[in-house]
C-alpha cells in the first residue's frame, strides 16, 4: 500500500539538525517521522535559526513528505497536571516554546505527555492540564497538541480514553487538540489490541475518532494490564505481529502517520526491518 503513512522516531543533531533527521527517516523506508526538539528529558535546545529549516522543507517536498506527517513531541520533564505554582509556570514556559519550534518548522502536530498527578487527585490534575493547554491556546493558531495515551505507571494521567476525554472537554479550543494512541501504552494499561475493532469503537464513543491524529506503533514485552512501559520490537512482544497489521492497515486510520519508537537491538535502530515487513505484511525475524 504505497499511501501508507509509516515511519519512526528519529534523531535531530548538530550540524545537520532537521536534514539530518529526514535522511534517517528515508534510509529506513520512511514517509513519515518523528522528532523531538532537543533531548527529552531536559531542555536545552538549538536556537531556531540553526535547524537547516528552508533545506529541510525543500527536500521533504522532493521526497513527497508533507509536513503534517512529520510530528513534534514535547520533552518528558514537563508536568502539565502539576499544582506546584513554579512547576506550573515551568510547564506553560517549555510548552509555549515547543509550539513556537514546532510552527516555525512547519508541523501541525506536538505530542505530549498529560503528565502526573502528585499530591492531587485525578480530578484536580485533569483541571490543571486543560488550564495550561487553555493558557498556551492563547498564544498558538496553528499546532494542534496531541495528547498521548499513557501506559498507567506511577501516577500518570491520560490512562484511560474516559482521562483523555474530560481534559478534551475542558479545552477551549478544541480544533487545536487531539490524541496519540500508543499501542504499547493502551496494552499494559488494561485495552485488548487484539480486539482492535472494539478498542477503536471504544474510543470513538468515548473521546471520538475525529481526534485521533497520530498513532505510536510499538509491541509491548508486558502482559495486557501490568501498568508498565517497555516498549517491543514489532512481533516480538505480547501485542503481536498480526493484531500490530490490524493497527496499521485499519481503513478508518489509514491516513493517520504510524510511528515507531520500538528499542534498538546491537545498539542498532530497528525501522528499516520493521517498515519492510509491515509493508510486505510479513513477519521477518531481524534479532535472536
């Protein structure tokens, strides 16, 4: 199926920054990627006007690669759930900049983490993620922020699609929000993969399909409800080959990006293999 959107999370590193990332994602086979601005677990980042921006968007075009399958996702660190007041302040800061980032590299899309609700009950962390999306909606007319469905571990908000859906509630603007739906995560957080038809009915009367607008593809080395996050390479994890296909070619999500962000095995990144076999539709083993 060559206008299947399939693609992987990918490195962006001086000097080459954003053209570095492309030519990654097209030696595995990519027609979509994933990038984040920086390191994720903290903050420093280029100054905008060094990430190669115009070069980059001349050879996506070449390469046929819209701009809104290549997607942002905002660093680990920040708790947009947080009642700490600096915390809080921290986390409209960070996210303000990663719009800023995100629309002056063209994308539509910036995937973040709800965040965790410490000290406070689920109610209140729902309110206070939607009160900072509200905040930054202020100052953003373009990207849209993806809301990623969480795995369950800790204290983590956005574990079920009923999380998700009062947050979106709360949100002023709700064409600039949706979700990303990681398979890894919705699997160790209790939802049945392999009953994907009735996974997706689920979220489609709970939050509505029309916010669905990028899908993380990863197999999971836990069991269906542990509350983990260990992301598997796809096939060799308790998701499975065959139920990660369902995912993929669903005709009522096949023009969404799929992206990969499964571990790299011999300190080697695992998409070529991967992107191949799901396009061939064939388990191929690549690792012991």
């Amino acid at each position: 199926m060559n206008n299947l959107l399939l693609g992987c999370h990918v490195s962006m590193k001086k000097p080459d920054y954003l053209l570095g990332s492309l030519h990654e994602a097209l030696s595995y086979g990519a027609n979509c990627f994933m990038i984040y601005n920086g390191a994720p677990q903290n903050i420093v980042r280029a100054p905008i006007d060094t990430l190669k921006i115009t070069e980059f968007q001349h050879v996506c075009k070449q390469n046929n690669i819209d701009l809104a399958n290549v997607i942002v996702h905002a660093p680990y660190i920040i708790n947009l759930a947080t009642k700490d007041a600096n915390k809080h302040k921290f986390a409209i800061n960070i996210l303000m900049d990663e719009i800023k980032r995100t629309n002056a590299i063209g994308c539509k899309y910036l995937v973040v983490h709800p965040g965790n609700a410490i000290g406070i009950t689920k109610q209140e962390a729902i309110c206070n993620i939607a009160s900072v999306i509200n905040h930054v909606h202020k100052h953003n007319e373009n990207v849209i922020l993806c809301l990623e469905t969480m795995s369950g571990k800790g204290s983590e908000v956005g574990i079920s699609f009923d999380e998700l859906a009062q947050i979106i509630k709360l949100v002023d603007n709700k064409h600039l929000i949706g979700v990303c739906l990681d398979t890894c995560h919705i699997n160790d957080a209790g939802y049945k993969v392999n009953k994907f038809d009735e996974l997706l009915n689920e979220f489609d009367k709970i939050i509505g399909l029309k916010y669905l607008k990028v899908i993380h593809l990863n197999d999971s080395k836990n069991l269906c409800g542990s509350r983990s996050d260990r992301h598997e390479n796809i096939g060799y994890g308790t998701i499975g080959f065959n139920n990660l296909l369902s995912v993929v070619y669903h005709h009522k999500l096949l023009h969404l990006p799929k992206i990969l962000e499964t571990p790299y095995f011999s300190d080697k990144p695992p998409y070529k293999y991967e992107i191949e076999m799901i396009r061939q539709k064939k388990f191929i083993k690549f690792k012991d």
